[in-house]
C-alpha cells in the first residue's frame, strides 16, 4: 500500500533562528555554555555555508565550552517520535559498531531529540570531511563503506516504524511530482505514462533489513586519504531491500548529471545521457564487504533505474527540468536501462 | 591580533559606498607597500568578492583563509563562499560564528593591514568586530544627502559607544566631474558632510568624485596619509 504523502506544513520559513533558540537547545544536552552558532564550516578543501539551499532541514555547528557540535533540524517530513528515535539508535549502534557514523547525543529526558520553537533538532557530534572527488580511490571507499554498513545493518536489533519497497517508493514520487507540476507530469502526460510503465516493472520487495534511504555523495564526508570520514543523515532510514541503497548510490555517484558538486541536475534535455556506468569500482568494494547473490545480481539493474528515475523526478519537483520534453526522459530511461544491466561489470 | 592594524570603514545608510571605498582604501594603502586584507563583513550583501578578482576562499590545515586577489590582496568575503544569487539571512547568533570564523587570527597573520567592510546599520556584526578588534580605527562614508548624513551621525554614535576611534568622515558621491572641461557640479549642494564632520570632532578626509573609480583607490590618497599616522607600521 502506498504511504498517505505527508504534506509540507505551510508558513514554514527557513530563516535563521534567534540566539533564544539556541540556547534553548544547547541547555538540554551536557555540551556546556553556547559560545558561538556556525554556518560557515570548512568541508575538505572547500569553505561552504551550511544549508545553504536546504528546503528541508536547517543545520547549523554548534561551538560552545566543551566543543563543536552539529545541530540539525528534523525534516517536517520525518519528524514524528518514532521515525527520530529509530534514525537516531541506528546511527548510534552504527556508530558502536565502527562504522563513521556522528552519535547522537541524548537530551535530558534521555530522547535522541529535543523540540523546540515548533521544530525538533538534534545534535550529533561534529565530523567535517571533503566532498567526493570522482577519483576511484573515493569510489571505493563509498562502495566499502556501504557494504559494511549494510552488513551491520542486518544484525542490528533495531526496529524499522516502516518498510518500503523501491516500487512504492518510485510510486510516491509520481504522486508528487504529479501534484506539485501537473502541467508535466500529471495524469495523462506522457511523462506520467513513462513513470507507470516504469514502477509496474520494479520490484515490490519491502526488504528485511533497515536502509539508509538516501547513500549519496552529499550524504558522506571523506577523509584526507580518501576514506569516509562521516556518513550523516539518516531522515531516509527504514526497512528495505539494500539494492535500493546500492542502486540509488550508482546512479547518483555515476548517471545523474549534477550541475558541479551541487545537487541541482542539469536538464536532461541538455545533456546527452550516459553510454557506459563506471561503477566497477564502487560495486566491487561492495561486494567485498557484502557479496551478492545470484538473485540480487540479477535484480540490481531494475533498482539502478529506479534511483535515477526516482532523483529524476525529484528533480521535476524541483523546478530543475522545466520544459523538458517527454522524449528526453524516455531517452534518459532507455539509456540507463541499458548501462545499469553492466552496473556490475 | 597582535600588530594588525585594523580600520573599520562605516557609513550607517547602505548605498553610500562604504564598500567601494573600502576597496579603494585597501588598494590606496597596498600602494604604500603595506600588506593589506580586506575583510567583507556585510555578511547579508557582501560586496568585496565583485570589487576584486580571486577564487574562492580555501581551508589550509582546516582553517579558513582568504583569497589573494590579482592584485595581492587577501579577501575574506562571504561572496566567495556562496553563489551570486544567493540571498542571505543572518541571526545574530549566526553572524557571531561567521565573524569568529572571518577573524580568526591565522587568517590574516601576512597582513600589516585590515580593512574592515562594514554592514550598513547597528548590527551584531559591528558590535561582534568591535569586541575583536578594540584598537580599530574608523572611517565613516556618507554622501552629502540629508538622510545619508543623519545615518552617519548614528553610526558615529554607535562606534563611540563602542569605544571605537573615529578617525574622519569620506563623502562619497560628492559631485560629478566633466571630463572635458574639469568643471565640478555637486550632487547634493551645499556642505553638509563638512558640516557632519564638524559636529562630530573629524576632519573630512575626502571628496570623492561620482564613479569616478574610487574602488581603485583613486582620490584616497588624503585618507591614506590620515590613517598612516596612526598606523604602527
């Protein structure tokens, strides 16, 4: 069944908040007196304003008298009790279990969160890194990291509150996008017919173990040798299959075409789309970690296309692909189709 | 910071040119042979990083450093960090970190000379900059408009209360030049800046032609010789 989309809460603005609120926060964790609310961080070897153009979450460094911490605000879409707490202890049973994850630190009612000013935050330790580079020795540290993250996953006694399979998922992003730019993509346009034809043939597997839900190069932080560093954000986190991370990491870390390092794509009606998937590297240090069945190999294309037709159609949410035409998806689609059935090679 | 100089360069109305002038004096004093920083902190319409030529500021051993401009200046601008486009809302407690983060020591220590780009108003970020930098000497840019002028005397007040030493007052704007004939035709009448000045105890430093390339320190030359009296070295 298909999740009932949430809707953006109206009159929600994204403006900084007053020092109160800071201070509100950082009076329910033992991190000390607040000396300071950063947005200007240091990633790698870049100097970036934090959140920038976030539409879902503000974040901001903490500094205060025992040190720096990350302060995020919980997207409106994932910000009920359940679906915090359980993002919160699989990062920190990650974390336990050595893999780059920042742990989330308890407030004083002893929760993974603390609500204040209408919105919930959480704070986290502070774990800056780089930003993917495209070099094979990142491409391998990203497919290692997910495969060992995944195998921990799997033992971990932790409770997803849902399980979503990749079909339900590509599905809700059809609604989406069909609600938000109907001109485009609503009932009875050709890119609605492509997107149908393209969830009926997905897999409706919802997965045993948890997920990330969103492994992707904005997601994780590497380190000066190539490593990675932290891995953040698990708002996305619920029960699935784990090709859906796999196949949402290639098609971001290989197919998608980003404008630069940002997460704007560039309209798929100027770019021409790939012929060849490169992601050898990145599967290969996965499989490492965490090998593949036969079934799973079989089935990790579909879950490839997926990934791209689901950031795809974000995108259109987004504004990014105004006046692309019905053909230049197709296009698109059929490329992808065709290289991610190497994705292994 | 030890043997930094530092100068704050204030006007209180936005649009007087605080930031063109700021541009100008910094490249005044290079001429001197001072090495000079420019430090943007109108971090909600930064200017300094369209007023001069560099790449964007770079982290070395996890600092932020500022950018070299083509002509050896180092820039610290928010405008070096974010898109053109993009708008900027700044809380106080934001524009506290950010100001921490543009001031940290490491970040001008090659520098005999900061210049200080300041936001237009009493803000956050003046108040956070006076605290970092008490010994600051201030310059105050206004045009010779009523409200530009009433502005200015606000800003001064706010620098004093903050202890900071007013060094003069820069007109800006002051007239338009012929570029045949030389002749000068002011754009506001009167000596209302001069008058400002007066009341405020500074001399008036300068008269600065309209767009006449004052970013390139052009017509500064008497401000440069004011500050350089005061300078340590």
């Amino acid at each position: 069944m298909i999740e009932v989309l949430r809707r953006k809460p109206q009159g929600r603005t994204f403006d900084s908040f007053p020092v109160e609120v800071f201070r509100a926060v950082v009076a329910r964790y033992p991190v000390g007196e607040l000396v300071a609310v950063h947005t200007v961080v240091v990633e790698g070897d870049r100097v970036v304003l934090l959140g920038e153009k976030s539409e879902t979450s503000r974040k901001f460094v903490l500094e205060t008298t025992t040190g720096r911490y990350f302060l995020k605000e919980v997207p409106w879409y994932c910000d009920d009790a359940e679906s915090i707490a359980f993002s919160a202890e699989l990062a920190n049973r990650l974390a336990d279990a050595g893999l780059p994850f920042p742990s989330v630190l308890p407030a004083d009612d002893g929760r993974a969160w603390v609500d204040v000013a209408g919105s919930s935050f959480t704070v986290s330790s502070y774990r800056p890194g780089g930003l993917y580079d495209g070099s094979e020795v990142h491409r391998r540290a990203v497919g290692d990291c997910l495969g060992r993250m995944h195998t921990a996953m799997r033992d971990l006694p932790v409770r997803p509150p849902r399980h979503e399979s990749i079909r339900a998922v590509v599905a809700q992003h059809r609604e989406l996008v069909a609600q938000v730019r109907p001109d485009q993509a609503g009932p009875g346009t050709g890119l609605a017919a492509l997107v149908d034809d393209l969830v009926a043939e997905l897999p409706d597997d919802p997965g045993a173990q948890p997920i990330h839900g969103d492994f992707i190069p904005w997601n994780l932080a590497h380190a000066t040798d190539g490593g990675i560093r932290a891995v953040y954000d698990l708002d996305n986190a619920c029960g699935g299959n784990p090709l859906r991370d796999l196949g949402k990491a290639v098609a971001t870390y290989h197919l998608l075409p980003y404008a630069g390092t940002t997460t704007v794509l560039r309209r798929l009606s100027d770019v021409a789309p790939p012929v060849s998937c490169g992601a050898g590297p990145l599967v290969e240090a996965y499989q490492r970690r965490r090998p593949l069945t036969a079934a799973e190999a079989a089935v990790l294309p579909a879950y490839v296309v997926a990934g791209f037709a689901g950031s795809a159609l974000l995108s259109v949410v987004r504004g990014e692909q105004a006046g692309v035409a019905d053909g230049d998806f197709r296009r698109w689609l059929d490329a992808v189709r065709v290289v991610a059935e190497h994705v292994t090679a | 910071m030890g043997d930094l100089n530092v100068i704050m360069v204030g006007g209180g109305k936005g649009g007087v040119g605080k930031s063109t002038v700021t541009a100008g004096l910094a490249r005044a004093l290079a001429a001197t042979g001072a090495q000079v920083g420019v430090l943007d902190a109108d971090l909600s319409g930064p200017s300094q990083s369209a007023l001069f030529a560099c790449g964007p500021m770079r982290p070395v051993d996890g600092r932020i450093v500022p950018a070299l401009s083509a002509d050896s200046i180092r820039v610290g601008s928010i405008g070096l960090v974010v898109g053109q486009d993009t708008a900027l809302v700044w809380s106080d407690a934001t524009t506290v970190g950010a100001v921490r983060v543009l001031t940290e020591p490491a970040a001008w220590e090659e520098c005999d000379v900061l210049v200080v780009d300041l936001p237009p108003g009493q803000v956050a970020a003046t108040a956070e900059l006076a605290s970092r930098f008490p010994d600051a000497e201030c310059v105050l840019v206004t045009t010779g408009s009523a409200l530009a002028l009433e502005e200015c005397r606000r800003a001064a007040t706010f620098l004093r209360r903050m202890e900071l030493a007013l060094v003069g007052v820069v007109e800006n704007m002051a007239f338009t030049a012929c570029a045949t004939c030389e002749s000068a035709q002011d754009l506001f009448g009167g000596d209302g800046a001069a008058i400002t000045a007066g009341e405020l105890g500074v001399p008036l430093l300068a008269r600065l032609p309209f767009g006449a390339g004052v970013e390139t320190g052009r017509g500064l030359q008497g401000v440069v010789a004011a500050l350089r009296e005061r300078i340590r070295r």
